[in-house]
C-alpha cells in the first residue's frame, strides 16, 4: 500500500509492536555510537530501554540482521548513482519496492525486506554501485532520527507492510553472499600481532584508496580491521589517514572510536584487500624490498650524483624512516591534498605528497593570514628524493589544482634566471608559489666560483624574501647617472610589500651534495629552507591514477581566499600595498609549547653546527601552523595544541635529519671524494677503454699507479669490473660500471 509523506511527529523513532527491533544508542543528532558501545551491545528495544533509558529519546541505530530483516542501502551522495543502479536491477530481478522503506537526508532511501532464510551471516556487502546490504555487520538509523543536518522520513508503507524478497532478489543476493563468503585471493601473508611491514603497508594504502571512507559501516569496519594486526599507532595513522578523505571525518571522534574498537567477528587486513577487489582492485601484493634496493621502483638514473657511503650502505635496523604520526597532519585541507597528490601518480612517495601538501596550505593562505605573534605562511621546503621514485607528480598536481581554484597567477615560474625576474613576477601577483627541478644542480651553478652571476642575484632574492615576507623588498639601488629625467624610475615603484614567495624545490641527493658549501649553512641560505630528505620510503603504486581535483579541495581554496574585511580586499592582490590579512590567534597550550621549542633550541648556541641549522626551525614551525589554522577555520583560525605538537615534530624530525644528511655528505676525505667524482664519471660514459678513462673528469691528473689503484678499489666494492677484449694487435682493457647509484 502506498502511503503519502508524513511529519515527523508521525514519523519519530519507534519500534513496532509485533517485532523488537534491536537498537542501541547514538550521539544526538549523528549517526556515532555513543561511547563505549557499538552495534554489537544492539538489545531489543524491551531491554534496551532498561539498559539505556533515554535511548528513545534521541538517535538510536537498528541492527536489522538481529531483528529478522535486511535493508538495501541506495547513496546518491555527492553525484553517487545509487537510484540509477536500482532501477537496472528492478528490470533485471522485478520491483521489490511495494515495502517500507525510508528516505535519508542525503537523498537515498533504505529498503527493508524480511531476511532470507538460511542465511546465517549477511554482512555488509555491495550488490551494485553505490548499492549496499545492511544486515549483521552493520546499522541503520529508523525514520524520525536526524543526522548529517536532515531528518529520515518515512517514504513508502510502514513498519508492519515489510514485505518478502522477490525469489529472483533472494537467489540474485545469495549468489552474492556465497561469492563474498569465499577466502580472498590475497596471497599476502597475514599481517601478525605488531608492526606491519612496509610492503603491506604499501598493499593496505592501495587497497584503500578503492574504499569510500563516507559510511559509517564501512568506516569502521576498516577501523576493526586494521585494529586487528596489533600494530598500535602504525595502525590507527592507516586508519585516520584513510578517514581524513572524507568530509564526515572527526578527528576527535576518530581517537575515541579507537579506543573503543575490539576486533571481533573474523574481520581482519584480508577483510580490507576483499572489499577493495570488490571495488575494482587489481590485488597483485607488494613484494618485500631489500633495504635500499629501490632498483624495481625506480628508473636508473646515471647522471646526478653518488652519495657518499656511508648513507648508501645504512642497515635496515639503522634507518630512521618518516614515522607514521608525520603521515597524517592536523590539517583536513593537508590530508586530502596529499591524498590526491598520491592517486594521481602510478608511482607516490606518501611523505613527499604529505610536505607538498604542507607547502600548499601555506601557500593559499599567504598574504591572507597573519597570525598574532606577526607570523607569515610562507615557505621554503625541499624534497630530496632519488631520481624517479615519484617526485614529479608535485608540479602537475599543484598546478592542477591552483589552476582549477582560478589561481593560475599564483603558479610561479620553475627557475628564476635572475634577482630582476623574481621581482617581476612578485610586482605581476605578490603570492607566488615555485616547484622549482633540478635544484641541486641550480645553486651549484649559482654558487660556483665561476658560476652564473645573474643566477646567484636570484637565489639571494630567495634568502632577502623569506626575511622580508611581512615587510617589503627593496629594488637593487642602480645608477641614473646620464638617464633623462622624466624616464628615471622611482625605486617605490619596484617595491615589493609583504612578497609571499612559496618555493617546493625538487633535487636528488647526489646534485644536492654536489652543490653544497660551508658558506650556505653559515650564511643563513640554508636555514630558510626545510629540508626534507626521502630515503628507502614505501612506493604507493596506483594501477589506475587519477588527475581529476576533487571539488572539495577547490571549494576550500576559494572558501580560504574569500575571507577578508571589506577595507582588505584592495590591498591583498596588490603588491605596492601593505596587506590587512585575518589574524590568526594562538591557544595557550600551543603558545606554552612553541616557548618551550625556543627554549630547547636556545641550548644549542654552543654547537655552531647545530645552531646554524636550526636557527629558523621556531619560526617555520610556527608559519607552518598559521597556515594549518587557517585552512582548517578561515573565519575564526586558532593555532590548537595539536596543531602546534605536529609542526615542532615535523620541523624538529626533518631539521635532525636533514643535519645529518649534510654531515655525513660533506666531509668526506678527500679520496673519498676523488672516488665519488670517479664513479659518477664511469656511470655516466658506461663502458671505457684506459686510455680514454685518463682524459675524463675524477681520472684526470693521476698518473698510471694511482688510477690504477682507483679502478682496483672500484673493483673490490664492486661498483666497477674490467675486461679484456683481444684484438689482432695489442688487447684492450676496458672498465665498466656494474651497478646503479642507489641514491641517485
């Protein structure tokens, strides 16, 4: 019988006289159990009442499979296409749709049906795109309740008029259930209790980004599942990092969920590998490297560089990986960029989508935030990554998405061949942001005693910027002497207020060492910049990349550039104007933690290589916090103490290693170096015969004994092999490389 709409007086959550259903108590007006309870404490509505007394008073979720029912779940969700699934399948198995069924406040409807008999465990399962069962796994909020900022009202029939599955349904879901029911083809081994190894972490993040975080079932599912391997915080960063895509996710609610969770009902890691091949996974698993061994993941690459041995011989139990707690931030915004920026590459390094993702935000927000302890949030980073472990996805997906956002004026140039450039562009549009290639092999020809001039104008620009970001560069004073005077150039006219230059630089660790001399780390050039050095990280391989932005990254970008005070707005693009940004305030809790972060790095004034690194790490962790604020709140920002924790961290974690990525990488003896220069000419010419091998770069200038004794030490490390061709005359020895820089 076909009922009309009612209000939702009329509608307000009961349960039937002739069948209890099995409920048990949400938060008000959400779709989140109540602490410390999940659906499987669902009581019939007689017991629960006792248990609970005033669960009939708020939200509550029904257990369906407990009740003696099972609900067909349609999503149409943000574009989701759950109505037009239904519809092919009514004309495929007949209209089952003359039964009680509830609208839901996105849209969609749930269909109730008695449960099919000799069924004794329906989980959660897709029968169709964006199509699901709720039975036993999982709950449904009843009509009257109100969630997501709408209320589920009843749209056909009533509790009573729950009518059978048509036979062609009932055989259609079976075969389902019999297929899902069997073992997953992942050959993986199960993860055990603690931490999970890298290459499964690599299978887990893949598997994932095939799962919608958006339903509460399947959020937590995925949260029981990787609770399950035992693996603690490694674990829940999984799971956060997966959840923070979605728009529901609540950082807060996630840790207490956490905490509440107990692994139960055989849901395990494999659980997660078979609801993403449901999805479309290609389920190949990730085999466990070697440590180093980046040989099958990356493209051999001849031409940047050795790094010194010591770094390129580390054990496994002596690397000190990027820890979990850095992979997922504080910031939503940051989350879900880094998220895009790793599915739109069939090869991504996490970490580096993660500092990428920093740089971003703190882009967007530059010039239109300033935070009460006069912080700016622009910044310099570096990625120092071997060459084609999936560094080049940074500068196609940050132009993607400024560009969608309308901000193509911000995406500034990829080398700057002189100071005068730089102020070009920054007079043009004050907020720029670079992701400059190839970085290393720049500030070497910038630097070099014979080097370009010009150039080095322009790397000293970068240094006089980033001091200069909440006041204003000054032009290089230049002679009129002979000039006319009505075409003389005021230097006010050049002046840049407030410049926001936001640069990303790319580099290898070879062209990185290269470059590097004492007087950057003492002149203050280095220091500017966050050095984030990228070795022996988890590869995420993407079968199926995706460039597509997603709208909600756009609509914060245009949300976060709109806040501004009417007497803001003709100041803010203009460079010859001094900004009037938003404040950003600072909890005490977060101001208590920066003191004490500038205390810390006061003890350091007596090691003079310590303190030359860290002399701007306060104030790059507190630019990076402004930023997180403002992304995360645009109209009221705060600096939060957690926000302020993962900054210090991320700052303090990469400064450290950074540090002693320059060390070991700069004093070297000088053989070493004479090795290193050697070997980098050998990988770059292939096969050589001796008498040409004296001519060229790291050979030159021995004399018989000595590059003798060189090829021998090569031979013994196994980095070089000769070989002797015969010919009709006298034999050729020749020398060639037998393997590829592992840090290239």
């Amino acid at each position: 019988m076909m009922y009309p709409w009612r209000t939702s007086a009329e509608v307000a959550p009961k349960v039937p006289d002739k069948a209890e259903w099995h409920i048990f108590p949400l938060t008000a007006g959400t779709k989140i159990p109540i602490k410390d309870v999940s659906f499987k404490d669902a009581l019939p509505q007689s017991e629960a009442v006792k248990r609970w007394p005033t669960i009939l008073n708020g939200n509550y979720g029904v257990v369906v499979g407990k009740s003696g029912y099972i609900v067909i779940d349609i999503d149409v969700k943000d574009g989701k296409v759950g109505r037009e699934t239904f519809a092919k399948l009514q004309e495929k198995y007949g209209r089952p749709d003359d039964t009680y069924m509830v609208t839901t406040p996105s849209g969609g409807f749930h269909a109730y049906f008695k449960r099919p008999a000799g069924c004794d465990f329906i989980g959660n399962i897709d029968i169709g795109k964006d199509i699901d069962i709720r039975c036993d796994a999982g709950y449904v909020l009843p009509a009257g309740a109100k969630a997501d900022g709408g209320e589920y009202k009843v749209m056909r029939g009533d509790e009573s008029g729950i009518i059978e599955l048509p036979e062609t349904w009932q055989k259609f879901i079976k075969g389902i259930i019999e297929q899902k029911s069997k073992p997953a083809a992942h050959v993986s081994q199960p993860v055990s209790s603690g931490p999970i190894p890298d290459n499964q972490v690599t299978d887990i993040r893949n598997a994932l980004a095939y799962i919608s975080p958006d339903d509460y079932d399947t959020w937590l599912q995925i949260g029981m599942a990787l609770k399950s391997t035992g693996a603690g915080e490694q674990a829940y960063t999984l799971w956060a990092e997966w959840s923070a895509r979605s728009p529901k996710f609540d950082a807060e609610a996630q840790v207490k969920k956490w905490a509440s969770i107990t692994p139960e009902g055989g849901i395990n890691v494999e659980s997660i590998f078979a609801m993403a091949t449901d999805r479309g996974w290609v389920n190949i698993p990730t085999p466990s490297n070697e440590p180093f061994d980046l040989s099958g993941l990356i493209a051999a690459s001849n031409d940047d560089g050795v790094t010194p041995e010591r770094w390129d011989a580390k054990k496994e139990d002596e690397i000190e990986r990027i820890p979990d707690r850095l992979q997922t931030t504080p910031c939503d915004f940051v989350n879900e960029t880094a998220n895009y920026l790793n599915g739109m590459s069939r090869k991504a390094v996490r970490a580096a989508a993660v500092s990428t993702a920093v740089s971003v935000a703190c882009a967007i927000t530059s010039r239109r935030f300033y935070s009460e302890n006069k912080n700016v949030t622009s910044i310099y980073q570096k990625l120092i990554m071997p060459s084609g472990a999936g560094k080049n996805f940074t500068k196609k997906g940050v132009s993607s998405l400024l560009a969608d956002a309308g901000l193509d004026q911000m995406y500034g140039a990829t080398d700057y061949s002189s100071d005068s450039a730089i102020r070009s562009e920054l007079l043009g549009y004050p907020r720029q942001f670079s992701v400059i290639d190839e970085f290393g092999d720049k500030m070497g020809n910038a630097f070099r005693a014979k080097g370009d001039s010009q150039k080095k104008s322009a790397f000293m620009l970068f240094k006089e910027a980033y001091s200069d970001a909440d006041s204003r560069t000054m032009p290089k004073a230049m002679s009129q002497l002979g000039i006319e005077k009505c075409k003389r150039q005021s230097s006010s006219d050049n002046t840049v207020h407030w410049p926001a230059l936001n640069l990303l630089c790319l580099t290898t660790p070879g062209q990185y060492l290269d470059a590097m001399e004492g007087s950057h780390i003492e002149g203050g050039f280095l220091n500017r910049f966050i050095g984030i050095v990228l070795h022996s990280e988890p590869v995420i391989k993407n079968r199926t990349p995706s460039d597509e932005v997603p709208q909600s990254l756009i609509d914060k970008i245009i949300e976060v550039n709109a806040v501004y005070s009417p007497d803001a707005e003709l100041t803010l693009d203009s460079a010859l104007m001094k900004p009037v940004p938003n404040i950003v305030a600072f909890s005490q809790e977060a101001k208590d933690l920066f003191d004490a972060f500038d205390d810390e790095i006061d003890t350091w004034e007596h090691d003079e290589w310590k303190s030359n690194f860290s002399r701007r790490w306060l104030e790059n962790a507190m630019r990076i916090s402004t930023g997180f604020a403002a992304c995360n709140n645009p109209h009221a920002p705060v600096v939060t103490r957690r926000i302020a924790e993962w900054c210090i961290d991320y700052v303090r974690f990469h400064g450290e290693r950074f540090m002693r990525f320059v060390k070991e990488g700069m004093y070297e003896s000088p053989y070493d170096k004479r090795y290193a220069k050697a070997l980098k000419t050998l990988r770059e010419n292939g096969r050589v015969n001796l008498t040409r091998l004296a001519g060229l770069a790291g050979f030159r200038g021995l004399n018989q004994r000595e590059r003798a004794a060189l090829i021998t030490d090569m031979e013994e490390r196994g980095d070089a092999a000769k070989e002797v061709e015969a010919t009709k005359g006298r034999a050729k020895t020749y020398v060639y490389p037998t393997k590829t820089p592992k840090w290239s």
